[in-house]
C-alpha cells in the first residue's frame, strides 16, 4: 500500500486554521532578527541542507489560523508551521488555545498529531500570537476518500485500525476529540494517519449533573444524544463519529448527510428505527417529544450492506455496534478493536508502519519483527486541565501560556523564531482569501457542483458560520420583510472606532484602508463625533469607488434606521445565491471595491437553509 496514500499533491497539518495578521515589529524582539543559532553539534553557523529544495507555501486556512508548509533551518526536514493568532481575545477563547497547545505536547503517539516544537515568543509584552511546528502529513481522509483513488478493503481496514488506536489513546486520556470528521484525519504517503484539530477537544466530565456544550462536532458526524440536546455526554459521541467515517469509507459518500439537525436524526432513524424510551434517556423533553409523536419506524441495517461490495458480514456487525443510537450500549474503542474485522489492518499497521514495533537483522541477513508488548498504548498518564479553573482573567492566561512555552523551549533544541523582516514571512503574515483551497479544491458541493468559497471558511457548521457578536437584534421598528444579517467587516469596523479606539468627540481621526472596514470605521468615527477624518489608501480611485453602493447596518439596527451607519451604500453587485461562484470571482479579481469585503445581496430562503 505505500505510495497509494497520498490522493493529492496538498501537504496538510492539524486542523481547521483561519488567516494570520500583522508580523511582530521587528524593535519589539531584537533576538527575532535569525531563524536559528548554532547547531545542536557545536558547529557555528551551520545546517543541513534540505534534500530537495521546497518553496514555503500556505497548506491550510480556517477559523483558528494560517498553516504553511516551511523547511525546519535545523534539519532541513519540511515541517508544517501553524500560526495561531490574536490569542488573547477573550477569556475562554484564549483558555481554548492554552488547553490545545498543552494536548499537542502531551500527545505521544503515532496515530495522534503532536507538537514537534514551538517557536520563541517574543517580550511578553507583545505576546500576542503562538507559532507551533508539527509533523507535515501529505493529505486527509476528506480528499482521499472524495478522489477517484481505489480503495481497497485492506485500506479500510488499516486506516479503521489507526482511528481506533489513536482514539483509544485519546480517551485513556480523559480526552474527547468532539469534532472526529475525515478532514481531520490525516494521512501521509505511506498510509499513516493521525488524529487532529484538538480546538473542541476537553478532559471529559464526569459530573452527570454539569452540562456540556452541545456546539460540538460537524453536523454529518454528530452523535443523536447530542442531536437531541443531551446536556452530558461521554466519548461513546467519538465512537459514533468513527462508525459514520467507517461506513463512508465503504460507501465513498457521507452516511448521514442532512441540511438540518432534525433531518439529520430523521436519517439516522430511517436505518435504527425509532428509539424507545430507555435509549432517549439523555436526550431534553422538547427532542423527545417530537420522536414520540413521529410514525414508529422499524430499523433497517441491512441497508449497510449496500454501501458497496466491500461491507462484508464482518463490517456490517462491526458498523452497526458503533451506530446504536443509544451510547450506553454503543460499543467502546476497546472493544471495537478486538474486533475480528481489524485483524489484518492491525497485522499490516504493524509489520511495516508504526514506530512501536522494530525490525532486527540476524546473523545471516534475516530480518526478524520483533513486536512490541503492547500494540495500542494508552496514555501514560491522564490529561489534567484542573489548571485551567485557576485562570480568571486573559492577564493571567497570557502569563502562564508564555510560562509554559519558554518551560518548553528550555528542554528542547536550538530554538527557533520568526523573522518578520524576511520575504517568506511577510507572505506568510499576508496569508488571506481565495476562492479555492490551495491546492485547487474546494470543501463544498451543491447538488453535485461545486461551490467556491473564501479560503477562511469555517467547515465546522453544515452552512455558513458567523460570530454571535456579528448577528444583530432586530430592531422592534425595522421592518420584518426582509432578513439582514451584517458582516464581520462592518461590526469590526465600525465597533474599532466606537469600542476600542473609543473616538472622542472632537479628535481628528486616521484610517488606514478604505474597504469596508475602513469605511464602516469612518462612520464610527463620525457618529462618535470626530472633527476630522483622514483616509489614507494606496489605491486613490476607492473614495469614489466605495461610496458606489446602497445601503448599511444595525447595533446596529437603531444606527441603520437613523442613517448613522450604512450598509446598502458599500454594496456594489447585487447578486442571486444561485451566482456564489461568480460572487467570488468578482472578489478574486477586484471588481469590486474590496476584495475581502463584497456584499453579495442574497434572494431570501426559507426557514430551511438556516444552520444551527
């Protein structure tokens, strides 16, 4: 099998990442100016060439970061570097970051992505952003399962294996993953996989009486309990997650594949039937009065065996003990891998692939495999995050992340820092938007075409994710005939004048950029009464250019209804939703007055296409 791994030609790492900002000033972190010192071998100025010279380029974008795929000056090695920026947000933002990085370096496994190292900080001053270097992994399981690659039933079975034994590791831990999906899979040339996105991951709760989040887990892969509302739940959720994946690997296409919550568990019932009471034990009043009063469906598994030619007896008893709907009952990672189904993925994970087992030469030249102990290792230790109830306030946050990486740096090699004055990292710092993914694909489909998209595009809801901060209350006066919802840009920019620069009446104000951003910043300065307003742009047409529009905002409702803040004026194209891609053409190549901020008027739907 080694070589047939790799689907495409994109290098990924862990997780969904989204752009990065401004690089560190350069007086900030005088030490910032070299990639590295001396060698670990005392040799001064010295490195080992990469054996094959690779231009630095960007492999992933989304919600949390910017990843890139760089060549690590110690050893030549490519590596994939993710920067995580504007840590410091918020609280629990921040506390997200602290927990994800200390996973990274608690993981030890071959089946589990880890941090390899993490770059100097600068002063913690101007602490504001986490550099992290991890293995670089060829592909997922998303695209490889989506390409026309052939996948053999030995292919199933070895990347089956790998999930569980990764996963069994995780959960000996303490640790959910909560968002297990084939994009987070990831695969390299030889078939290796490995676990990652730890963003939702937590230590798992063992109070029943302390609700969890239900905001976990892309749609397609999300345990009914928590479809249901459950307000607790266990790793049994990362068990069904797995079962889904399972049965898209032998059928190539999603098992469940619904556009809302209910139509999801409407799915999920047409192949389990309908659940009794005993397995709705968990799920909220309001749930389980709606599968009550639904017509009783009998189950159908047999359906399974229809996925392809590949779902075997062995496979079909092994998926269907993973997707039972109730998670008591649901089978465990233990107990999935003893499963006789995984016999030969565990023989083959072992005679060639993991790092468990070695191999011994003989006198005589005959290689021996000598196997380890153990085949699936739990963790040494379980995960603690006991730490994190004693971090009250962002100050703190900041104090112990910084603290903990430089505790880091002191026992590993030559450390390593970013140099903001080099060509490399200004393109990496400028890392934003495309209609595509770098390597040409795209992560959404509609009714068989495919869908463009800006490269930041969060996959973790089924439709489009926006921010609570970003979604206005209508206003009591507006009217209802229409549905308004206000971009990222304008809240930024309007809230940067009126909440952080806090414009005081009579001040002259600067801007620098005059997209929407700039513009919507403008009309905060306005309203919050400066007495001058300068607009500085490198391009001298985008006065005239942004004010081609029609209209703008709520708070930003009063503010729009009052002709404070408007909106319609920036919209230069107004377009169907059935034109996205031409949408993001028009963005791609500037005919709009701003890139990274066209306001698409979009025909009004239903009820329907609203995610959760």
């Amino acid at each position: 099998m080694k070589n047939q791994c790799g689907a495409t030609d994109a290098e990924k790492t862990g997780g969904d990442v989204a752009n990065s900002h401004h690089p560190q000033q350069q007086q900030q972190q005088p030490q910032q100016q070299t990639h590295h010192s001396s060698s670990n071998n005392g040799s001064n100025n010295t490195q080992q060439p990469a054996q094959e010279a690779q231009p630095d380029r960007p492999i992933g974008y989304g919600a949390f970061g910017v990843v890139w795929s760089v060549t690590d000056p110690r050893d030549g090695k490519r590596v994939a570097l993710k920067k995580m920026p504007n840590v410091f947000q918020s609280l629990v933002s921040s506390k997200r970051v602290f927990r994800e990085l200390k996973m990274l370096c608690f993981f030890k496994h071959d089946n589990v992505l880890s941090a390899l190292d993490i770059l100097q900080p600068p002063h913690i001053d101007f602490f504001q952003e986490i550099y992290v270097i991890t293995e670089l992994m060829q592909s997922d399981l998303h695209k490889i399962i989506v390409s026309p690659q052939h996948l053999s039933t030995d292919h199933i079975k070895v990347f089956l294996y790998q999930i569980l034994r990764g996963l069994k590791y995780l959960h000996s831990a303490r640790i959910l993953h909560r968002d297990i999906k084939p994009g987070n899979l990831l695969v390299n040339s030889n078939c290796l996989l490995k676990i990652c996105d730890f963003g939702l991951a937590r230590v798992e709760e063992a109070d029943a009486n302390k609700a969890m989040t239900q905001e976990v887990v892309t749609q397609y892969y999300r345990a009914p309990e928590i479809l249901m509302g459950a307000r607790h739940y266990s790793s049994a959720v990362d068990v069904w997650s797995i079962g889904c994946i399972f049965g898209e690997l032998l059928g190539r296409r999603i098992l469940f594949q619904a556009q809302t919550p209910i139509q999801q568990l409407e799915l999920i019932t047409d192949l389990l039937g309908t659940p009794n009471v005993e397995d709705m034990s968990t799920a909220c009043e309001a749930a389980r009065k709606h599968m009550i009063r639904r017509p009783a469906k009998p189950p159908s598994l047999a359906a399974l065996y229809t996925l392809s030619s590949q779902a075997t007896h062995e496979a079909v008893h092994l998926l269907s003990q993973m997707l039972v709907f109730n998670p008591e009952k649901r089978i465990n990672v233990i107990d999935a891998l003893a499963h006789p189904y995984l016999d030969e993925g565990r023989l083959r994970f072992h005679s060639c692939m993991c790092r468990c087992c070695q191999t011994a030469t003989q006198p005589g030249s005959v290689a021996v495999r000598r196997y380890a102990a153990d085949l699936e290792p739990s963790a040494v230790q379980p995960f603690e995050d006991h730490w994190e109830r004693e971090l009250t306030s962002t100050h703190q946050v900041r104090e112990k992340l910084h603290k903990f990486i430089m505790d880091q740096l002191m026992s590993s090699q030559v450390p390593l820092c970013i140099n903001p004055q080099s060509a490399a990292y200004k393109s990496f710092a400028s890392s934003t938007m495309a209609g595509f993914l770098s390597d040409g694909t795209s992560r959404f489909t509609c009714n068989g075409q495919v869908v463009k998209h800006n490269m930041g595009c969060s996959t973790f809801a089924e439709y489009t994710v926006v921010n609570e901060t970003n979604v206005s209350k209508i206003d009591p006066t507006a009217p209802l005939d229409k549905v308004c919802l206000i971009g990222c840009a304008i809240a930024t920019g309007y809230g940067a004048a009126l909440n952080t620069a806090k414009v005081r009446s009579g001040s002259t104000v600067a801007i620098w950029g005059l997209g929407g951003v700039g513009l919507a910043a403008a009309m905060g300065a306005k309203k919050a009464g400066a007495a001058r307003i300068i607009g500085v742009d490198i391009n001298p047409a985008k006065a005239e250019i942004g004010w081609k529009s029609r209209d703008q905002v709520p708070k930003l409702v009063e503010d729009y209804l009052s002709k404070q803040l408007m909106v319609d004026e920036l919209i230069t194209h107004t377009l169907p939703i059935e034109s996205i891609n031409e949408a993001v053409d028009l963005m791609k190549k500037g005919d709009c007055f701003s890139l990274k901020t066209l306001k698409v008027k979009m025909d009004f739907y239903p009820n329907e296409i609203i995610g959760n």
